[in-house]
C-alpha cells in the first residue's frame, strides 16, 4: 500500500490471510506499528483504529504471502480527502519513525 492519508477516521477489517502491519503516523507527532491479524492473544487486532489524517503504509507481515481486508472510513472519502505521503519528507517530520518509513516504503 502507498503511504497516504486520509481526512476522515478509518476502521481496518481483517478477513482472511497472513497478518499485516500497518505503520501509522499520527498527527499528533508520534507514530505505532499495528499488526492485523487473528492472534490477538499475540498482540495482533482485528480491527484497528486510525485517527483521520493519520499517514499510514502497510505490508504483509515477513514470512506471508496475502492479505484479505478492508478499511472503512465515515462518513466517507473523496478524492480529495486522500493525500499521497512523500517518505522522504515524513521521515523528516517523523524522525524517531524514519528507519520504519523506509522500510516500508522500499
């Protein structure tokens, strides 16, 4: 998935396939690592909560191979509720996240 955000607040599913996390940037300066998925005795969440314009990426966890799931987002999106995330300049701006950003993003 492309680093982006969105205006509105979002809810991501979890259907079916291999875990996937999830790098959120948060607005307020810090940023989290979720993992979606159906361990949740192992700290995997079905549904995880990203505040609106929260920058996020993600990618299916090593070792996997699919992920099956969807966000929901209300009231809903525009076109110009999505903003592209340019890593270089977040990694500026999230400079404790920046090695994640890469990661992600390569």
């Amino acid at each position: 998935m492309r680093l982006h955000r969105i205006r509105n607040d979002q809810l991501y599913h979890r259907d079916l396939g291999d875990p996937l996390e999830v790098l959120m940037l948060l607005p307020d300066g810090g940023h989290r690592v979720e993992v979606v998925g159906s361990n949740i005795l192992n700290g995997e969440r079905l549904q995880p909560f990203l505040p609106g314009d929260t920058f996020h990426t993600a990618r299916v966890r090593d070792g996997g191979q699919w992920f099956l799931g969807a966000s929901t987002e209300w009231p809903g999106v525009d076109p110009s509720d999505v903003e592209p995330g340019e890593a270089d300049a977040l990694a500026e701006t999230y400079p404790d996240a920046a090695d994640l950003i890469r990661s992600f993003t390569a």
